[in-house]
C-alpha cells in the first residue's frame, strides 16, 4: 500500500458564479415598481495552502478530482447570491505547482504560503444592475460565469537543510537514527528506505534539519531505481552529505567509485554544482572498515574534500561531523540575501488597445477573440432576445462591428467568438448597427409610463362605452 506520495496531477475545478435575477417589484397600489432583481453569487476558488502538518501528497492521489461550491442566484427584493465557498486543499510546505506543460505556476514554500488553482466564476447581474435610463425595466438578467477548471501537477520537494546521498544500505537512515530523533526503518537490505525521512539537528545554536535520500545507483538520473522519484528532493538543500559504505560486501565497489558515480548522477540531474559538499566514510566501527577508511581519506583530501570517519554503532565522530555541517548550514543561512517586501507592478492597457482580435478564418469566417467578448457570450441567455440585443450593443460599442468591416467581413459571413470549445458562432448583419435598433426601445415596460389614477381610468371606460353606445345608435336602421 502506497504510504508516501510526492508526485500527483491535480484537476481542480472552481465553483460557477450563481445567475442573476430578473425581477420586477410588486405590491399593493405599486403594481410595478421597477426591477429589483438581484446579483448572482460568486464561485468558490480553489486555492493550495501551505500546512507543515502535513508532508505526503498521498490525500490527492486517491482523490485528484476536487471542486469548490457553486454561488447561489440572485432572487427578487435585490436579494444577492450566497458566494461558493472556497476549497482550502492543504499541501506539504515545498510543493511545487506545475501545468501541463511542465511550467512552473507556483512554489509553495513557508507555512500558509496560498495558491489560486482555480478562479470561481463571476456571478451574473440581476436586471436591477442593468438597468438604465434607456433601460428602464430590463426583462433579463446576465447568467453567472463558469468556474475555472485546469489540470496542474503537484510535485514535493523537501525543504532540508542538509541531504545525505549515497548507494543503497550506505547507513544513511542509521545516520540520520542517531543524529536526530526520527525513526526511519533499517534493514540489512537495499533500498529500505522507500521514503525521504527528515530529522531536526541541534549543534550549539544552531538548528537544522537533515533529509535522508534514497538510496541513488548508476542511471538514477535517467530513472533507474528510486532516484529519478527522489533526485528532487535533493534540489532545495544547501549542504551535500556523501555517505560512503566502507564495509561493503560488493568486491566491484569502493568508496571513491561510489563517490565519482553519485557526483556523475548529480551533474546529470543539474543545479546542484555550488551546494557545499562533506564526505563521511560510515562503518569504521568494523576493523576493515577502518583500514579502508584510512587508504581512502588522502586521496579524498586530495580533492578538496573535508572527510568524517563515523559509526551509526558506536557513534564515533558524530559531534564533530554534527557541528561542521551546522557551520556550513550557518554560512549558507547568511550568505542568502536578505528577503525584501513584493512589490506590485501595474502596467495599465494603453488607452488605443481594442482588448480583442478578429481574424479571418477561412472563406466567409471570423473569428472574435477576446477577454470582454468571449465573457460576455457566456453571461448571454441566448433563449431571450433582449439579452441577444443586450449583447448586441455591448460589442457594438466595443468596436466589434467596425473591426469585422476592416477585416472584410460581408454581411451573412459567419463570425465566431471564443474557442473551438465553446464558440458561438452567428451570421453577420452588418446593416444592425446595435441590439437597440433591432429591438427598438429595448428594455422600457410602457406600462410604468401610463399608469393612472383609478378615477382617470373609470372616466376612460365611462366614456369608450358612451362612444360605442353612440356608435351603435348612429348605425342602427329601424326599417332593416
């Protein structure tokens, strides 16, 4: 059963905003009292949040599929949709966020460190938004926009201070046993550890922590045996720590060997060249393992290397090598520089930017691209006309039409606007200048102009009955 999980894709989806209310208000002697439909509610986001309680990505990968609450709709009496509530999904500290083409979106270090996976939609205007001194009762409303959806990979890499690396059964997790208090699991067989184990080191006043790394082999950069999965665990630590088995019962491997192929896998992965390294000759508490420590250790001096002989048994060594790399994590802490406040920039559109494009697409075809176009087709009710009209105007007078004439746009050409995943596609009519036009005085009730005292209104009727009594009497033929 899969306990430890540092790599998952991720489909997030954000809630849809909620659809706008069209609504006119209604009461005793106020039988329209002009529109009062209210807002939609807005989409819940999906946001990762950086948790230090939590350190596997195991939680995504049962469950990758993850959606945050719609918002409500509008209704009448200008009553607003309740908001979505957004999806908090917590996520080790040092996850990275990547596309699907592998670009990095986020890196989520630090506790509460938070990223927008996906935006909820918008919600839709209720027609008491809409309206106007043109529009006085609009008889529609805007819908809510859909949330966002999008496929994003999760990959963790370990925030350590200090890695230790080095063939399987090196004695990197008995290291790490008694150079701290974690409790990884040794055995007596290659590639114990399945997991990256950290523990947290205090040497005088400084106070750090350690990673032990899987276990590497040749080709583990190009994925062979655990160390394509867990090379990247390796990437944020500011000190390497060769662990050499110098008791090995393989007759083809010594220590240097092992060196020069774990620094040849490194180099391979890349970026790890200016990462301070130490070695540790492990096992010297066995008597051969001792004599080889002493054959090696010139010759690893000799290259520039500070060399530690130690034992995980008999705990030869472990001060000193505690407090060097707790100097070298001390010098790299202050040798970083120094974090200073984000700053915003705002770089404003210029004022003659249009904000779409349109493109000839074939014979007799456009297409609209554009962030305003391809939102407003989405809040459209395509089943009322006067929100068609509503639309209408709206790219009227962002220039839409007068755009397609200069592309050579005829009228009945067929202009599309969006994607190939959700386009409307319509027949141009460039004599309609606007959905005003084509609807006339799109949006006015006359019934809140004509509304009369009772009296008015009986005197009226009094008089349409006089005249039809009239009428009747003027035509009537007593010899018929």
């Amino acid at each position: 059963m899969t306990t430890f999980v540092d790599r998952v894709e991720l489909h997030a989806v954000a809630g849809n905003g909620g659809h706008g209310c069209a609504s006119v208000h209604r009461e005793k002697f106020k039988p329209l009292g002009g529109p009062d439909g209210g807002d939609g509610g807005r989409g819940g986001d999906v946001i990762l949040v950086v948790d230090r309680d939590v350190t596997t990505l195991l939680e995504y990968h049962h469950r990758p599929h993850r959606k945050a609450t719609n918002g409500k709709p509008g209704g009448g009496g200008n009553r607003t949709g309740a908001h979505g509530q957004d999806l908090l999904l917590p996520v080790p500290d040092g996850t990275v966020v990547l596309d699907g083409n592998g670009e990095v979106l986020a890196d989520l270090v630090g506790e509460g460190t938070r990223f927008v996976a996906g935006q909820g939609g918008r919600g839709g205007l209720g027609n008491a938004a809409l309206a106007s001194p043109r529009r006085k009762a609009p008889g529609f409303a805007l819908l809510g926009e859909p949330g966002e959806e999008r496929d994003i990979v999760l990959e963790l890499k370990t925030v350590a201070d200090v890695a230790l690396v080095g063939y399987p059964s090196a004695g990197k997790s008995s290291l790490i046993s008694v150079l701290s208090a974690a409790k990884p699991k040794i055995a007596d067989y290659p590639f114990t550890t399945l997991v990256p184990n950290l523990g947290v080191v205090t040497a005088g006043s400084t106070v750090y922590t350690v990673a032990d790394v899987p276990g590497l082999i040749p080709g583990a950069s190009e994925g062979k045996g655990l160390g394509l999965e867990f090379l990247r665990h390796v990437e944020r630590c500011s000190v390497l720590v060769h662990v050499l088995d110098c008791a090995t019962l393989e007759s083809e491997r010594d220590p240097l060997t092992d060196l020069d192929v774990i620094e040849a896998e490194l180099a391979q992965y890349g970026g790890l060249d200016d990462r301070p390294r130490l070695v540790v000759l492990n096992k010297t508490d066995i008597p051969e393992g001792q004599d080889l420590a002493d054959i090696v250790r010139p010759d690893l001096e000799a290259r520039g290397h500070q060399v530690f002989d130690v034992s995980a048994v008999s705990r030869k060594g472990l001060a000193d090598l505690s407090y060097a790399l707790g100097a070298l994590v001390a010098e790299a802490r202050a040798a970083k520089p120094a974090e200073t406040p984000t700053r915003i920039v705002i770089r404003p559109k210029a004022v003659n930017e249009a904000g779409f494009t349109v493109t000839p697409e074939g014979e007799g075809f456009f297409r609209v691209r554009g962030e305003k176009p391809e939102r407003w087709v989405r809040q459209t009710d395509f089943a009322n006309e006067e929100a068609v009209g509503y639309l209408a105007d709206r790219l009227n007078r962002l220039g839409v039409e007068d755009e397609l004439i200069r592309a050579g746009a005829h009228e009945g050409d067929g202009v599309i606007i969006g994607g190939d995943e959700d386009a409307v596609v319509f027949d141009w009519e460039p004599s309609v200048s606007g959905g005003a036009e084509m609807l006339g005085r799109r949006g006015e009730d006359h019934r809140l102009n004509v509304v009369r005292p009772a009296a008015a209104r009986r005197r009226d009727r009094e008089a349409q009955r006089r005249d039809a009594v009239q009428r009747e009497f003027e035509e009537f033929d007593p010899f018929d």
